[in-house]
C-alpha cells in the first residue's frame, strides 16, 4: 500500500506543462487532461483532450500536433487580463455606478427633480458600451509568431503547482 502511494505521489507531481513564452513572461499555461484547441498553417481546427506534452509535439487523444504546424492556439481562460481588460472593466464600473449614483442622488438629496437625467444616460451609456468593447471583444487565440512553446516540467521556473 506504502509502495503504490509514493509511486502515485511521484507521478502526480510529475505532470508536465506546456507553456507559451514571449520574452520570458508566460502568456498562457497548459495541462496534460486539458482540451486543447489549435488553429493549423493548412487552416484546419484541431481539438483533443491532450495525453502527453513532448518538446516538439502534443500528443492528444487521436492525433500527434507538431509544434511546427500550429499557426494558433485558443487561450481563452488561460492567460491573464491585459491592462486594457483591467481598464475596460473600470470602465463598465465607471458608467454603471455613475447612473446609480445620479439616481440615489435625484431620490434622496435633490428636491425637485425627478425622473431619468438624458445627459447622464448617454454619459452611461457611452462608458459602459466602450468599457465592454474594452473588455470582452479579444481573440480566443494567440498567435504563435514570436512566442515559443516549452514542455516544462517541476524542476522548471516556470512550472507552476495548483
């Protein structure tokens, strides 16, 4: 029972990963059971559940996906939110609060007025809809051009544990 559970303990911290680099900041991290996406040079999709990472290749459940062939690969919930996701949500925030607080503002605090201001609707609006655009419109995939695609393992900087 000792010998099976230190040899599952050895293999489970063993998993590899394949990782996306540009200039030496991970852009995307992947695991082996994961599904993976890819966009090839030819233009065909290919998606499999990813059985192994090798250094030139992905070794999926029915395919071998050479580094070599891949044009893109879907990230989408793999990376981190650049700086103008973190601003486009500001930005959303930004246009929602500014009609809440014009509204709590016309209720409790202005006598006198009432009803829905046009000029603060269309602020709203216009903040909200370019914090959207900022926020949500963006690729699934990442070109590989000038990024490097790495197998890495536990002993690697870039290894990181869940």
């Amino acid at each position: 029972m000792l010998i099976i559970f230190m040899v599952s303990v050895v293999f489970g911290s063993a998993q590899n990963q394949l990782v996306l680099l540009k200039r030496g900041t991970v852009i995307a991290r992947f695991n082996e059971g994961e599904t993976m996406k890819f966009k090839m040079k030819d233009n065909s999709l290919q998606e499999g559940v990813v059985l192994q990472f090798t250094d030139v290749s992905v070794i999926t459940l029915g395919d071998t996906i050479e580094f070599a062939s891949i044009d893109k690969i879907n990230v989408k919930g793999h990376r981190k939110p650049t700086t103008l996701n973190k601003v486009g949500t500001l930005l959303m925030i930004a246009g929602i609060g500014y009609f809440v607080i014009d509204q709590v503002n016309t209720l409790f605090f202005v006598e006198g007025q009432s009803g829905i201001d046009e000029n603060v609707v269309k602020a709203s609006v216009a903040l909200t809809a370019v914090g959207a655009g900022f926020r949500y419109i963006r690729s699934p995939y990442q070109k590989l051009r000038g990024i490097s695609l790495r197998k890495v393992g536990p002993e690697s900087r870039y290894y990181k544990y869940d």
